[in-house]
C-alpha cells in the first residue's frame, strides 16, 4: 500500500479547465435552444384500445423494476459504508458454496423467475391475445382498411373508398396524411418501394415495419378523434427525421360524409390508362 | 403470417413499372427520332458516377439581373467598354471579378450571351450531394425515374427535359438560381419533396449540377434561352384591408379570372350571377370541366386535376404571398397560366388572400367544409 | 507447443515493439489502439450530441473544419454518417480491443501460468488484422460520399445500393469482415490456450473469474463472427457485383430476388451475442476485482461461472426479441420473449453472488473496486430496463426510440467500459510499471458514473415519450418538440461525461511516463500475474509455477497478519 501514497501532486488547474470546457459548451447551446414549449416527460395520452394495456404494463414493468433496483442499491450501499477496511479489520471468510448459500440461490432465482418474468409475461400474452395479434377480420364491415406504401421519403395510403375493394377508381390516395375513422379496427397492410421504413404511431402505441418485397400487418382503433402524428421508427436514409405524416381521426358521421366526397374525388382524379399510377396489392392478412 | 416474401400481388410492384412507349416526345422536334428509353425504376446500379470531369457553362441571367448585382453588390460585377476582343472589335459586357460569369460570344448565332462558367469540382460537388440526397425520386440520370418515384403522380420533375413547375418566374422562362434554391428549400406539400434542410452551398451545388442536366442546345444550354427571376410581388396592397381583399378575391376569383372553369367555384349561384352580371350557374360540383385533356408530363399525358382549395394539398405554399406567386407566375405544362400582366397586381393580391382564406377555413377540417360546400349548394 | 521453449527476446525495435508476438506488447498494442479507438468514437458522440440539443447549429471548435461546406453545421448525411461510425467503432474498434484484445492478452497467459499465448504468430496477425480493418474503416471517412450511413445495423436495402452509394459502405462491411476474422483468431487462441496451457495444478476451478469471462467469451466469438463475416461477404456481393441476397424483386430490374429479413436474422444471430462478447469479459474481471477488494473469496465460484456459462448459451437463443416490429410469426415472437427473459435468472445470480461477495468483507475503495461497483450500478440499470424490451407488448412502442439507446449502452457500453476502466486501472502498475493517480482516478469515476447515469437515464424519458433514434432533429415532427428538452439534458451531461474521460486520458499518459514506480504486488493479491516481478520478463515465468490454492483466498482465518495467499502456496491446514 506504500506505493499507493506516494502519488504525485493533483493538477488542480487541469482539472478545472477540463470541466469548465463542457459549462462552456453547455452555455453555449443553452443559448441556441431557448424556445418557450410545453415539455412532456412523457408519451402523450394514448389514443387507441391498446392505450391502456400498455400504460397498466410499463407501469407495472417499472414498478417491479425500480423494487428490484432499489434492493440491489441497499445490498450495494450496506457494505460500502458499513463493511469499509480498518486496521485490524479482518473480512469474514465464506466462499458461499455450502448447501445453505445453494439454496438461498435457487430460491432467489425462483422468486426473481416468477415475480419479474412469468408476472410480465402472463399479462403481456393476454395483452397480445387481445390486442396486437387479435387483428381484425377483414370481411368484417366495420374494418377499416388502408394499404400503405413507404417510401424514401413519404407514406403513400390507399383506402378502399365507397366499394370496399382495392384497385379500383375510387380507392382513395394520399401522401402523408391518413385519415381514419374513430371507434373502428383500422387494419394495415404495409409495404415499403425502397428500403425498410417503419409505421409509427406514437399516440396509438402502435409501430410495424413496411419491409420492402413483402406485405406486413398492423391494427390499431382509434377511441380519441383529433389530428396526430405519424412517424418513421427504422433508419431509412438521409430524410428519415423528416418522414413524418398526419392521422386524422375522424366522428363517425363525418367519417362517413368524408369518404364518400374523398371518393367522389377520387374517382374524378383517376386516370384509367396511366397504369403506372396505379398500385394496390391483394389485401393480405 | 408474413415474413414469406409475398407474392405481392407480384404483379402489382414489379410489373406495373413499363410506361406504355410514348410517342409523343418524337414530335417534339429535339433530339433523335428514337423513342425515349422505356423508364424502369430499378435498384441503383452498383457502378454510379460520383465525378463530372467537364467544366461547363451555363445560361446565366440577362443584362437586367447584372444591374442589380452591380447595386446589391459594388465591386463585385462591373460594366467593362471593353470586355472582350471579336475579330478585331471589343465587345462591351459585364465582368466579374470573382470569376462566376463569363462573357462568351457565339459567332454562329451572332448575339452576345452571358454565360456562368461552372467547374467540374463544383459540379462533381452538387453530383455527389445529388446522388445521396435527390437521386432515389429524380433517379441517378435525373430523368425523374427513380427507384421511389414509381407510382408517384405527377411524376418527379425529369432534369433533362428542363421545364419546371413551381419556380415562380415566369413559364416560359427558366428559373433563376435563387428560385431553385427556394424551391428545394421550401419543398413542395403532399408530396415526397422536403423541404431540404441543407447549407446555401450544398443547395447551390445541387441547383448547378441539376443546371448542367440540360441536354445540349436545351435549358440552360441554350442559347435563347431566358433566365427569370422570381415574380415581383411588390407590397400587400391589402394589408389591414382584410374583408375587403376577400370580397376582391371572390369576385375575380369567379368574374375576371373564370378561376372556376378548372378549379371548384365557392360561391352560391345567386352570388356567381351578381358576380357576372348575369350568368347562371347551378352547380359547380367538382370539378365542374373534368379535365379531359392531359397534361404531358416529361413526354406522358397525365391526368392532374386543378385543386380544390377546400381539399388538396396546394404544392407551392399556402401562404398569400406564396399564393401571390404562383397565381402571379402560372404553372408551366398545366393550364394554370400566368397572371401577371393580365391582371393588376391588386387583383392577384384579392384572390391569394381570397384562396389562402379558403385554404385557412375549409382544408382538413371535415366538418367545417362539409357545412361550407353544401350550404353552397343550398344556395345560402 | 509454444510455451515450453523460451526463445531469447528479440532485439531490433521492429520486432520487439511492432510485430512482436509477446501477448504482453500485443496486449499493449490493442489497448492503444482501442483507446484511440475510444477517443475517436466520443469525440463523434460528442458532435452528435451537440446537433440533437442544438439542431442545425454549427459545431463549436471543430465544426469549421470538418463540415467546411455547411459552415460548420453537421447535415443530415454527415449526421447519419457519425452515428453510424460512433457505433462501429466504439463497439468494434474500441470496447472489443481494450476489453477481449488488451486484457485477454494480458490477463490469460498471466493468470493461468503460461509464458505466451498458445499460437503466438496468430496472436500477432489477431492485432493487425483488426489494425488493417481499422484502417479501411477509417479511410472509408475520406471517399466520395464519405463513410457509411445506414447505421452500424446496416440493414439492407438501405446498406445495398438501393440506399447508400459510393464506397463507404462497401469499406464498412470489409473492415467489419476484417475485424471479425481478427476476433475468430483470438478467439481461437484463447480457448485453446487456457484450455491447453493452464499451470500444473491450476484446476478449472482454481482460474480467476476474469479468465472464465474471457473463455465464454472466446467461445461466442468463435461461434458467431463467422456468422456476421458471411452477412458481410453477402453484401458485399450484393454491392459490389450486383446480386440480390438481400434485395427483393420488387425493386430488382430483373425477376428473381432475395430477402431483406435474412440480414437481419444474420446480423442478429451475430448482434445479441456480441452484447455477451462485451460484457462477460467485464464481468468477469468485475466478479475478480469485488473479491480482491473485499479481500473475501468470490461468493458462490462455481454458480458464478455457472451463471455466465447459462448467459453464454442463452445469448445465442434470444437474438429475435430485437426483431419484433419486423412481422415476426407471432408463435415464434412470443417464444424469444419467454426465453430472453429467462436471461433474467442467471443475471440475478450474478448479481446477488457480486453482492455477496463484498457483504461482510473489508473494503478497499480503490479506483478500480469503484469501477467494479459502478458495472453493478450501470448494469442493475441496464439489465433491468432490458425487461420492457423483452415484452413485446411494450416494445412495439420503445422499439428503435431512445429507451433502447439508453438500455444498451447502459449494458454494453457503460458497463463494459467500468470494467475496462476497472481493469485499466487494476492492471497498470504491471502492464507498465507504474501506478495510477487514485485521486485522479476516482475524480474520474465519480464525473463518470454521476453525468453516464443523467445521459441514459434521460434517454430513458425520452424514449418513453416516444422519441425515435437516429432522428437528425427532433424539433421536425410536432409530435417530438415538447421533449426537446430531454435532449438537452442528455447533452449537457454528455459534454461533462466526455470531458471527465479527459481526466482519465491525463492520468493515463502522465502516469504511464511519470507516474511513481510500482511495486510487484501493489494490491496484494493471490493470483499468478501478481507474483512476478514488475515489469513482467520476457516469457514470463522462468519456471511454470505450479498451483496450489484457489485465485481469491483473502482473510483465512489461518493465514494470520497477511490477509491474502499466493496461488502457489498452500493453504495452511
């Protein structure tokens, strides 16, 4: 331990020019962001059925997290402050190999299993039974259902519009802006022209990503109606922080009255003989 | 479920890529009989050019945009008696003194030309950004053929049939550098293209390579050619006249302006009679000419409806300014034409405020436009 | 075999100090270069940082000079770029050198009584082969379009010429390629070293912790980095000569196509066991450095290594949960989740065998036990957070925000660099003969873990709210501006954080040249590496010791005043 005391004098000066280096930097783009917003320290309220199930799970997740955190802090701190090196002072020797040590092991491991694993994983199969992988029936009247086509740097949608069927005239087109009724399964099936993107709905707590060359499925039901955002979850090149749409959630009735005019619209947009406009796949479930 | 590469309606991505041939483009009069390539949105070749190992020059601006840059900024551009030495005779011409512009001389066509010298480095500059950032849509040739553009209506703008739509200059001029670089910058709404978050440098590199595209004796390589600037807009002459501007607007929006023979009318046919002094007009449900006539886009006629105000995205700006500048301007290729000149700047100032008021009220809000448009038609 | 000859030491400076095959100036040269390594990789962290609190500004100090185009303003290319790179290299060039190549070197011939590694010429080409990598991946920053920019994932078709151009990519995968084979070739030589060349007598139970972490190490290493070579060769192919492994035939010109998703479930087999490749060397010198500390034998020896061998198999048996969003067979989905949250078991084995360990010890709170104690810190934060990426239902939102950012650095980065620094400044005084600042170091310690523990956490939040990585401004989508304040938080923090490895940088330099003189057994340990002389001769040991005594036996009630026992002596009765 000698070695250990003869260190060479503290660099007082050093030290505090490389801290004040980061205040400096700090300041400096303090300046820069100044801005006057609503912070959120959080996700906003959720807007769709699996709103809830998944606030009840991260909640439930961070309250079995932050016990289990806080018992391995306590076991950490005891020893540091209690268990410190004195003159004379002698550890207790235990290799922890007895049967007794074993046993407290498997026993900790079963409580750890059960508490932190199967608790979590029960609710989350319900949760996925129910929501994410109970998707809707596609002949059913009330789903509602879009096809989404990404691409480097945009979401194209279509709808059926009035008839119901893909590929025909008044299938109703747009870029970057959804719009989706509330109350209702809206089913996706999604596909990217270039490379992989991913549909992200942070409202929804829904995300899915559209690989290209093959057709992915998603669901959410809208229960809030208003305007939100859609983002893109999955690298897809220099624009990806700018490929970002809107989802307008819509009452029933005007739902309604929106796509019969969106149709109308449709129709008088379509061009029968510009076949390279024309996209749609056989809907995939 | 579905990771299996699906079938995709196989046919619906990868063979509905051919245009029909177009047999348009060979009565054009330029270039050879040749049919254009068939467009293919394929994946990008593994072998694509990053070097352009030419200088080149370009169309520059005319003797007007050299006078305002002598006054914006002194010292830079001078007016020289004697700028450069044809058989024997000294030809008067703008110099600049930081090398941008040249002054050459056509003998065959006998008349003097500005050009903008453009290196190689720098278009080799605004290629590479090219590549990286406007290549998946405009396609590595710049022909608008893309591997994302496929289905996109209208199509992404083919650089090497240089004629653009949203520049606001003039239509049947070419756009200056300035209204290249807004363009890019602002992007075009509803569409794939951002408004690009690059560096003035980036974006001027990119706007002379995208120049350079030109293909021989076209755009900026011709020799006729004119470079506008951006239509002048001059002050609000409505400014803290609001009500006012909106009822101006409606009426030349649906008298003067006939605004309603492409796009929807917003008026109720009692009002569109007092308007015009008598016409009637029940319904002006959209769109009230269906636009049989298609608009060649790079050498394909395509259906492009004009917008409805209360409905589309409107692609260049929602602003009344914006508004003032595209009414101002026409879009070149379409039938919107260009305004200024047949109507005092007033009026098109009336019908931006008038439209951007539209726009304000009735777009993306379901409700409000369903009442709007159907009490049109109620009459009240 | 290698061990049993000593060759005379080489004289001339070439082979002595560049192409040796010594492990000790291999493991030298490794912890250099991944220093360096380190050095490049924060400062790219830094940049990044610097853009998302303060988006479009130009970078201070250096910003002129490396975006001279934008005026010092990182643009959306160079940002993807310098996430991409920061990732690769920290990962690759960085945490794998100093932790597998650097302390691997080090530490196994030394602990388990061998004079050199058991291949030393492999050893060497092992070190510059991942040098060479090194080298393309930093010459790919200077071609035309600069270095890749599809992410350090490179997932395909973004990473196949439908979405990156130039050759920056290409360069990517070859140096990723190179650097894996140099990992199989030290992988191979650690196994069969500990395996064949341990001292007489030294049983498998007899080998510091710090020696089975590197082996289970080996061993992912051996098993999986073919797997991500032969992901790299197809792209590679898929790039260079224009096949299509990876890319479907709906953006192929022609009819046949390949599949996107393979790359991933490559990349992946690959990806998860890499985060085990970095971290069980570190905690397996962690499991070491509690027990010298405490100068209390390491608790539950055999359950430990147990744990750590179970980790090892489970690695490879969990790579889908990172694929849950992909349209992943929901069966198959929900299999992964069952079995990655299993990892759970024997990660709290560890821990609370960690924690046993120093309960009821004598402390010692040197830099490095306080390193040790900080992985238990950083990791308890890590590991636990990875519970809400396991369960699908909560990762289809965290999936690709900030909360995944900040669960894996915390594991793999965080916690395996406090084991790099724990062993950096546990093996020093024999590495170059002299002694670290304490007081520097644990100045070091305490500006680490306290910024490190704001930054991830922060991102934590951030992720939460649902803030997207790889985002090049988060003040774009309505959405994300209310948490832009997060982003600054988590950048001030990183600016004190990269400024506090400053510190480390000072003490490690001025200590290396100027530092005081070490004694042999500075921290009065049992194992081998500490019994010989400082500095280390030529082939180590003159004679191969022969073991007696398991590596942690501190504070035996028979061992009187000393409260420690070298390896080659015999426990008193």
């Amino acid at each position: 331990m000698n070695a250990l005391r003869s260190l060479f004098s503290f660099p007082t000066k050093a030290v505090a020019a490389v801290l004040a280096t980061p205040l400096a930097l700090g300041l400096l783009s303090a300046g820069a962001t100044a801005q006057d917003v609503a912070k959120r320290w959080g996700p906003t309220d959720p807007a769709s059925t699996f709103g809830e199930d998944f606030q009840y799970l991260f909640w439930l997740i961070t309250t079995l997290v932050s016990v289990s955190f806080a018992i391995v802090c306590v076991l950490l701190l005891i020893p540091v402050l209690r268990d410190r090196a004195k003159p004379g002072k002698k550890a207790h020797y235990d290799h922890g190999s007895s049967l007794h040590d074993k046993r407290f092991t498997a026993v900790v491991s079963l409580i750890v299993f059960v508490v932190l694993d199967a608790w979590v994983l029960v609710v989350a199969m319900k949760d996925l039974r129910e929501g994410y992988w109970n998707i809707p029936a596609p002949d059913d009247e009330k789903t509602y259902k879009v096809e989404v086509l990404a691409q480097q740097w945009a979401w194209n949608f279509r709808a059926t519009g009035a008839d119901g069927e893909f590929g025909t005239a008044d299938d109703i087109l747009s870029t970057n802006t959804l719009v989706v009724p509330k109350d209702r399964p809206v089913s996706l099936n999604l596909t990217s022209k270039d490379v992989i993107h991913a549909f992200f709905l942070p409202d929804m707590r829904v995300k899915r990503d559209a690989n290209p060359g093959a057709v992915n499925i998603a669901w959410f039901q809208p229960v809030v109606d208003g305007e939100f955002d859609i983002l893109c979850a999955e690298l897809c090149g220099y624009a990806h922080y700018q490929m970002h749409g809107k989802l307008q959630v819509l009452e029933k009735g005007v739902f309604d009255e929106w796509e019969q005019e969106a149709s109308r619209l449709a129709v008088a947009a379509h061009d029968a003989e510009d076949t390279e406009a024309h996209w749609a796949w056989e809907w995939q479930e | 479920m579905n990771t299996l590469t699906l079938v995709l309606a196989g046919a619906a991505l990868s063979t509905g890529l051919a245009f029909p041939s177009d047999p348009a483009s060979d009565e054009d009069g330029h270039g050879s009989a040749a049919l254009p390539p068939t467009p293919t949105h394929v994946r990008a070749p593994h072998d694509v050019v990053l070097e352009v190992t030419e200088d080149t020059w370009l169309k520059a601006p005319g003797e007007d945009w050299f006078e305002a840059q002598a006054e914006a900024q002194p010292g830079r551009f001078e007016y020289v008696e004697e700028l450069v030495e044809i058989d024997g005779d000294y030809e008067a011409g703008w110099r600049d003194n930081e090398g941008e512009f040249e002054y050459r001389y056509d003998p065959e066509e006998d008349e003097l030309a500005y050009w903008q010298f453009v290196s190689a480095e720098q278009l080799t500059r605004g290629r590479r950004d090219y590549v990286q950032f406007c290549a998946s849509c405009h396609g590595f040739d710049g022909a608008g053929y893309g591997r994302s553009a496929q289905h996109l209506r209208p199509p992404p703008r083919n650089f090497t049939k240089p004629a653009f739509k949203f520049s606001k200059v003039a239509s049947s001029q070419l756009p200056s550098d300035e209204a290249l670089v807004r363009l890019v910058k602002r992007g075009l709404d509803g569409t794939p293209m951002l408004p690009w978050a690059l560096s003035d440098e980036q974006l001027g590199d990119i706007v002379q390579y995208v120049k350079s595209l030109s293909p021989p004796g076209r755009g900026w390589r011709d020799i006729y050619a004119e470079v506008g600037q951006i239509v002048e807009s001059g002050d609000d002459p409505w400014a803290g006249r609001k009500a006012e501007a909106l009822e101006r607007g409606e009426e030349v929006y649906h008298g003067t302006a006939r605004c309603h023979s492409c796009h929807p009318g917003y008026v109720t046919p009692a009002r569109f009679t007092e308007i015009t002094g008598g016409e009637v007009r029940e319904d002006f449900t959209y769109p009230l000419a269906k636009a049989t006539d298609k608009y060649d886009v790079d050498g394909h006629p395509v259906l492009l409806l004009p917008p409805d105000f209360t409905w589309h995205d409107i692609r260049s700006g929602t602003t009344p300014l914006d508004l003032f500048e595209t009414i101002a301007s026409g879009i070149g290729g379409t039938a919107m034409p260009q305004w200024k000149g047949s109507l005092p700047d007033e009026d098109i100032w009336a019908m931006a405020h008038y439209v951007h008021d539209l726009i304000e009220n009735y777009k993306d809000k379901p409700v409000e436009r369903s009442r709007f448009m159907s009490g049109l038609r109620r009459g009240n | 075999m290698s061990g049993d000859h000593i060759h005379p030491e080489p004289t001339s400076f070439l082979k002595k100090h560049v192409f040796s095959v010594d492990h000790k100036v291999i493991a030298k040269q490794f912890l250099w270069f991944g220093l360096i390594w380190l050095l490049v990789g924060g400062v790219m962290a830094m940049m990044i940082r610097w853009q998302l609190a303060n988006p479009g500004s130009p970078v201070p100090v250096i910003g002129g000079l490396l975006f001279p185009r934008t005026g010092g303003v990182i643009d959306p290319a160079s940002y993807n770029m310098l996430f991409t790179m920061h990732g690769t290299i920290m990962i690759f060039l960085g945490l794998t050198p100093v932790l597998i190549g650097a302390f691997g070197n080090w530490c196994i011939p030394l602990m388990i009584g061998a004079r050199d590694m058991i291949f030393p010429l492999l050893n060497m080409l092992s070190f510059w082969t991942v040098a060479l990598g090194g080298a393309v991946g930093f010459y790919s920053l200077f071609v035309p379009l600069g270095a890749t920019e599809a992410g350090w994932t490179g997932y395909p078709t973004l990473s196949t010429t439908v979405g990156t151009q130039g050759d920056g990519e290409t360069l990517w995968a070859v140096a990723v390629f190179l650097i894996g084979a140099s990992s199989i070739m030290g992988g191979i030589n650690y196994i069969t070293t500990i395996i064949r060349l341990r001292a007489p007598g030294m049983k498998w139970s007899d080998m510091p912790l710090t020696v089975w972490g590197l082996f289970f190490t080996a061993v992912l290493n051996v098993l999986f980095l073919p797997v991500i070579g032969s992901a790299m060769l197809l792209l590679i192919m898929d790039r260079v000569f224009g096949t299509s492994f990876y890319v479907p035939a709906s953006i192929m010109s022609g009819a046949s196509g390949g599949d996107p998703i393979l790359y991933q479930h490559l990349f992946w087999i690959f990806g998860h066991p890499e985060v085990y490749i970095l971290i069980l060397p570190a905690w397996g010198i962690v499991a070491d450095l509690l027990s010298f500390f405490a100068r209390k034998p390491a608790f539950g020896y055999k359950v430990t290594v147990g744990a750590m061998f179970a980790v090892t198999v489970l690695s490879a048996v969990v790579y889908g949960h990172h694929m849950f969003t992909t349209g992943m067979y929901a069966m198959l989905g929900e299999s992964f989740m069952l079995l990655t949250m299993i990892i759970s078991v024997p990660g709290e084995i560890l821990f609370f065998n960690w924690l046993h360990t120093i309960w009821r010890g004598s402390l010692r709170l040197t830099t490095s036990m306080l390193f040790a104690l900080g992985v238990i810190f950083v990791f308890g934060l890590g590991g636990l957070t990875g519970l809400y990426l396991a369960t699908i239902s909560t990762d289809i939102f965290l999936h690709d925000t900030y909360f995944v950012v900040g669960h894996f650095h915390l594991t793999m980065a965080a916690s395996a660099l406090f084991g790099a620094f724990g062993a950096t400044y546990f093996f020093f005084p024999k590495m170059f003969g002299r002694m670290m600042s304490e007081k520097l170091g644990k100045l070091h310690f305490w500006l680490t873990i306290v910024p490190l523990t704001v930054v991830f956490c922060t991102m934590f939040i951030s992720g939460y709210g649902g803030m997207p990585r790889r985002y090049y401004d988060h003040t774009s989508a309505d959405y994300l501006v209310p948490l832009q304040h997060l982003n600054t938080i988590t950048t001030h923090s990183a600016f004190l954080l990269g400024a506090a490895q400053l510190i480390f940088a000072w003490n490690f330099i001025r200590s290396r040249w100027w530092g005081p003189k070490a004694s042999d057994n500075p921290w009065e340990v049992g194992t081998l590496d500490w019994q010989m002389p400082t500095p280390v001769p030529h082939y180590n040991f003159k004679e191969i010791p022969v073991v007696k005594t398991g590596p942690h036996e501190f504070s035996h009630p028979k061992l009187g005043d000393r409260d420690w026992i070298p390896q080659t002596e015999e426990l008193p009765a």
